[in-house]
C-alpha cells in the first residue's frame, strides 16, 4: 500500500537524521553518555519541525493515515528530503 510505503519513506529520513545527529555527538562526547541513534531525532522533532502533531508523525509513520500535500512538503523540508523521496515517485 502506497501510505505503508510514504509512512515507511519518513521514517527512514528521521532515523538517517539522528544517526547523523549521534554521529556528530559522539565525536565531542564518549558515545555511552548519548541516547541511542533512533532516540536522537524523535517523531516529536519532527513534528516540531514540520509544524504538525507527533501523534500525526506516529500515524504517517506506521501506515495508517498518508499525510496531505501540503504536509508532505513540510516534511520533505525537515527532513531535508525531497517529495519525491518520500513518495517514491
């Protein structure tokens, strides 16, 4: 289904973000001081940044609801994505 995939596509983003986030940490700070990568930049980030609800970024993200388009381009921009990345088109 295409929203399982969408929903599939902004997870892998977000999670690419705090990897890179944890990356980046763990070059000034011994790394078992930080939280795991995953926890680095969380749904509620994003929803932050996208101007949304983290509740929304958890129902986007498990298939359930597809984000509208306006949103999707909220998303694309915090995620520093393009649309058609998290479309697969």
């Amino acid at each position: 289904m295409k929203q399982q995939f969408i929903g599939q596509r902004i997870r892998e983003h977000r999670l690419a973000i705090g990897r890179k986030k944890y990356d980046q940490l763990a070059k000034k700070v011994p790394a078992k001081t930080l939280k795991p990568p995953e926890d680095q930049y969380t749904q509620g980030d994003l929803a932050r940044d996208a101007d949304c609800a983290a509740s929304q970024v958890s129902e986007w993200e498990s298939g359930k609801v597809i984000p509208g388009t306006l949103t999707l381009g909220k998303l694309a921009r915090a995620l520093g994505a393009r649309l058609a990345d998290l479309v697969g088109e």
